[in-house]
C-alpha cells in the first residue's frame, strides 16, 4: 500500500479543542507550523478513535496550506508492513525508500501495528535517521506511549522515546457531544443536541463508533432525528442500561400510560397493551422469550412471541400504536 497524501476533511479549523486534547493539539499545531526543534520526532498517543489521525492529517493539511509544495507522506504501520513486503517480493526495496525519504514531513499512524515486525522496524529506524538527520519532521501515533509498547525492537523504541510525546485522553460528555454535532452539519443530518448528548452519554469513549452510530440512525430515520427514534434504531449497538429496567418497571409503566391497574394488565381484556408489555420487555431487558412469559401471567414462549409479532405488525400499521411504544420506550431507555 503505497502512502498518501493527507485527507482534506481532517483539519485544525474542525478540530474541536477540549480539556482531553488540547496538549497534544497545541504541540501538533507547533510542529505543522516548524515552531519547534525539527530534529525530533512526536508521538502521539491515546485509545481508539480519540482524534490521533485526525491531528496528524491536520498536521499535514496544516503544512500544505503554509507551503504548498511540500511533500507530505501520511503512512500507517499496516500500510508500511504492506507497501515493504510488495517491495521485496517485486525487489525494489529502492523505490520503496525513496517513496518515504523524499518527504519533508512524515506522518506515520498506528506504529504499534509494526509490533513483532522485525524489518519494517528496521525501515523505519532507517528512515527516522535519514529524515531527522536532514531536518525533516516525522510524527506518529500509537495507541500507547513508547515506553509501553511492546514488541519494538530497542533501537525504534529508543527513537520514539527521543521525541516530545503528547496523550490524547478520553473526551468529556460535552466533548463527545459537540464532535458529533460538528460532524452531523458536516454530513448534513439534522442531529437535535439533546439526541447528541443521548448518543454521548451512552458511548463513552470512541468517537468513530459514536459516528458510526450517527451514520446508521441518519440511513434509518427521518430526520429531525428524535430521542424515541434514536433510542429505538440503536437499541443493539448502543448500550441501554438494560440491567436496570426490570419486568415490573416496564409492566408498571405501560399499566400508568393506559390507566389501568398493573395487575389488570395481565388479562385478555387489554390485549393491545399486553403485546406491548411484553415486546417492550424482550426488547429493553435481559429476558428471553421463555423468560418473559411466565412473568406475564404464565404465558408460554409462542404466546410471547405472537405478542410481539402483533406488536410489530401494530407499531408498522396504527400510527397511534408506535406513538404509544415510542413514548413507553423513551420514558423507559432514556
Ligand atoms: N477533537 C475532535 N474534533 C473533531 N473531530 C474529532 C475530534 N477527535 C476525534 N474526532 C473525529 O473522531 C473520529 C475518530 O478519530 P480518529 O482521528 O480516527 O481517531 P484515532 O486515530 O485516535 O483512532 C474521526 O472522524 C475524527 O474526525
């Protein structure tokens, strides 16, 4: 895989500044801009999905804006292992070189996928030499410090350690939040704040799994998107606090929303909110099919199941229904 060039999308200007990334946002935007020393490299490291390829690619970005003729190579460790072996096999482990030593700035991602690698290490030690040496910038990102990496050979991880290191943490609710905001203009999804913070609250950390997660509910719901919907659409990937909404809560609630008393809920009088019960049970509590129904007057499993079948047949067909079953589902997930 040969590198590239770095990625318009990811610039300083929609980097969203927080507690959580403002070091290593401050340090990548001093070494885009050659304000620091150029004969030392900078890692930049943090979990998953924080924001490490989005700063080096602001980095690169950044650079290309100041001087347009620079020549700017964006690598990750898979892509490297990759590009080498195709050069061996091919025998032209040269071309391979020049691809990376004629950079001016290096951007290498997720160097801990070198771990274990005995000769792209060796490579890249090579190529560290060749571009520090001739003050030429390298930067990378990893998803722990070097000095925890493991299975990097002594005289990377002694290179690596060289440089100014910076931590990206895990962003704050607010953070999460606005992140997907930005994102939610950018892709042109009507996204209300307070189904932002919803999403932000239930996943916690990775940002590209929050996108994800915005992505998948824009493809599957009309827009304004809403708290019922969203809860609704992303009932399997996101976690709901499931262990905490029980038969008896979810009984007691749909007995209050059609006024009748929670034990008269278990008679074929109210069959409608019945099937309702207890689809909302399957789909918001830990019990199965074989669980639910004895808790529902000692019903069998197919009982349950032809419950919910009509349930999902009424909530595709009877507008007043899913009004119902969104309403429960909001007062019961959110
Ligand atoms: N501070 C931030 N501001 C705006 N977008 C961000 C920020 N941090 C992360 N993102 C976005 O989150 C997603 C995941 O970030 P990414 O840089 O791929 O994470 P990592 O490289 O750490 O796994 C990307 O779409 C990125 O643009």
């Amino acid at each position: 895989m040969h590198p590239e060039t770095p990625n318009p999308s990811f610039r300083f200007s929609n980097f969203i500044e927080a507690r959580s990334n403002n070091k290593a946002g401050t340090a990548a935007l001093r070494v885009a801009r050659n304000l620091g020393p150029a004969s030392v490299p900078m890692v930049i490291w943090g979990a998953a999905g924080l924001g490490k390829t989005h700063l080096l690619q602001a980095i690169g970005n950044e650079r290309l804006r100041l001087n347009p003729a620079a020549r700017i190579v964006y690598q990750s460790g898979d892509g490297f292992e990759a590009d080498l072996a195709a050069a061996l096999q091919q025998g032209a482990v040269a071309g391979f070189r020049s691809r990376y030593e004629s950079a001016d700035l290096l951007l290498f991602d997720d160097v801990q996928r070198l771990a274990g690698k005995v000769r792209a290490q060796a490579e890249l030690v090579w190529l560290f030499d060749a571009l520090l040496e001739s003050l030429r910038s390298i930067v990378l990102a990893g998803d722990r410090s070097p000095y925890d990496m493991t299975g990097v050979a002594g005289d990377l991880k002694t290179r690596l350690n060289l440089g100014l290191s910076v931590s990206i943490e895990p962003p704050d609710l607010e953070t999460r939040a606005a992140v997907l905001m930005q994102k939610a203009r950018t892709w042109g999804i009507d996204l209300p704040p307070e189904v932002a913070f919803f999403l932000g609250r239930r996943i916690r950390t990775d940002l590209a799994e929050l996108e994800r997660a915005l992505l998948r509910l824009a493809a599957c719901a009309r827009q304004p998107i809403t708290l019922e919907t969203a809860a609704w659409e992303l009932r399997h990937v996101i976690a709901l606090p499931e262990r905490m909404i029980t038969v008896e809560r979810v009984q007691a609630a749909v007995a209050d929303h059609f006024g009748i008393a929670p034990g008269d809920l278990l008679s074929n009088r109210h069959a409608l909110p019945l099937q309702l019960a207890m689809a909302l049970c399957l789909e918001l509590t830990d019990h199965g099919l074989e669980e639910v129904g004895p808790r529902f007057g000692g019903r069998d499993a197919a009982a349950v199941l032809l419950a919910c079948r009509e349930a999902q047949t009424a909530r595709e067909t009877d507008a007043r229904f899913r009004d119902d079953f969104s309403h429960l589902l909001g007062i019961l997930a959110l």
